[in-house]
C-alpha cells in the first residue's frame, strides 16, 4: 500500500491532493429495526479480514506523511443508511459488497429475525454504514 | 429493491463528493482514479474535471464503466484495465490522485 501511495504521488504535481476514501475501521456496519417513532439497535456487523485491510491502509496513510511524501490536509467521517424492507434482503445486501464481506455476529443473524416477527407492521431494517475520507498533499 | 431504488451497498450519490469538496475540488482538474471499479464514483464527478484516468484491473468492471461513459457521452475519461503498477512514471502530473475504496 505504501508503494501504491508513493506511485501515486510520483504523478502527482506538489500540492496536489491524495484522497482516500474508505469504510471507517472502528465504526462497524449497524443493524436495526426501525419504525414509526421506534428504533431498535440489533447488531454490529463484523469483519476480521477486512478490518486488517483498513489497519494496513491507516498505516500506510501515516507512513507516508511521516516520511515526508504527504502533508496531512484533514481527515472526517461521515454515515449513510440503506434502508431494507425484510431480514431476507440482507443476504442480497452483503452479497453486493466486495469481499472480504461483514457477517452478523454469533446469534445476531437469529435474534434479527426474532425481534423482526414482533416488529411493528411498516417496520423496516436500518443499515448504517460509516465512511472516511483522508486528504494527504503532495509535498514540494 | 429497497424503497423503489436499487439496492445498493454503497452510499447515495452526492455523499462521497461533498465529503471531497470539504478539502479538494476537482472540477477543471487532472484526476487519477486508482481501482475505480465500475466506475460508479468516477462519472459522478467526471462531468465537472478536465481529464480522468481511472483503472481498475477487473476487466468486467472496466467494460462496464466504459458502457456507462459511452452511454452519457462523456469524452475526458480514460478507463483502463491494469493497476498503479502499470501507471508510466512519468507523464502530465495530476491535480488529484482518488483511490474510492480501493486503498
């Protein structure tokens, strides 16, 4: 990864900006039910591999500011919900995603379903997922 | 479907190029798109930059986004399939170099 950054910014004319954009590594993917005038928190979804992914590519952000390739411009994060309609739609949902892919918890997936069997009727499930962005500029 | 939108593990359009603006512009600038996929980042800011590079080395997902350029006529994007290892060291510098989940 570090390279990949380095070859980037060999193209790069100083000052010019190294974006990236990437699921926040401690903040996982959360999963709730959702009604009129209810939410109810179910799970957060985990992902051992990728998580070693966002730690190598954290690393590898600071490395090359700490070597003098990038001044830090800033860092935020930010979330976004996707809104499902029934527990069956979440294996479409994770399929969708680029492996290594979330999965639910031990139980988590069983106590989806259950709390959905009492929800109330127009309930639906909440997905939030949470974003970085980090901007690193080229040094002269 | 969700809500009668295509379900979709990525965020809304609009969400990760207001993130960007918070610190760079990219309209009338040189961008370099490290593993753009299928081009679903790329031709939401495309219209606005003055040239774009973007590669990905999944050829199915460069057929697509070169579908979905031809299909909004856009002319500044270059999509290749290969990955930053295969970028010439030298050539014009870019203004912007983006890796959209790719990093």
């Amino acid at each position: 990864m570090v390279h990949a950054l380095q070859r980037a910014g060999q193209r790069l004319r100083p000052g010019g900006a190294l974006i990236s954009l990437r699921p926040h590594r401690t903040w996982r993917p959360a999963i709730a039910i959702t009604a009129p005038g209810s939410r109810l928190p179910v799970a957060r979804l985990i992902n051992p591999r990728f998580d070693r992914n966002l730690r190598a590519a954290e690393s590898a952000l600071e490395r090359v500011v700490r070597e003098g390739w990038f001044t830090l411009a800033g860092a935020r994060s930010s979330r976004y919900r996707i809104y499902l309609q029934r527990p069956s739609q979440m294996r479409s949902y994770l399929e969708l995603i680029t492996p290594p892919r979330p999965r639910f918890p031990p139980g988590a997936r069983a106590s989806l379903y259950r709390l959905w069997s009492r929800a109330p009727a127009g309930a639906r499930i909440e997905v939030t997922e949470y974003l970085v962005i980090t901007v690193l500029r080229r040094r002269s | 479907m969700t809500d009668g939108r295509l379900l979709s593990a990525y965020p809304p359009d609009g969400l990760e190029l207001r993130l960007i603006e918070r610190f760079t512009s990219l309209r009338q600038k040189r961008v370099l798109e490290i593993g753009c996929g299928d081009g679903r980042l790329t031709l939401q800011y495309a219209p606005e930059a003055a040239f774009v590079l973007a590669f990905d080395p999944d050829r199915a997902s460069i057929d697509e986004a070169a579908w979905q350029q031809a299909n909004r006529r856009l002319g500044n994007v270059d999509f290749r399939v290969g990955s930053i290892e295969q970028l010439p060291g030298r050539g014009a510098p870019f203004d912007a170099a983006l890796f959209g989940w790719s990093l």
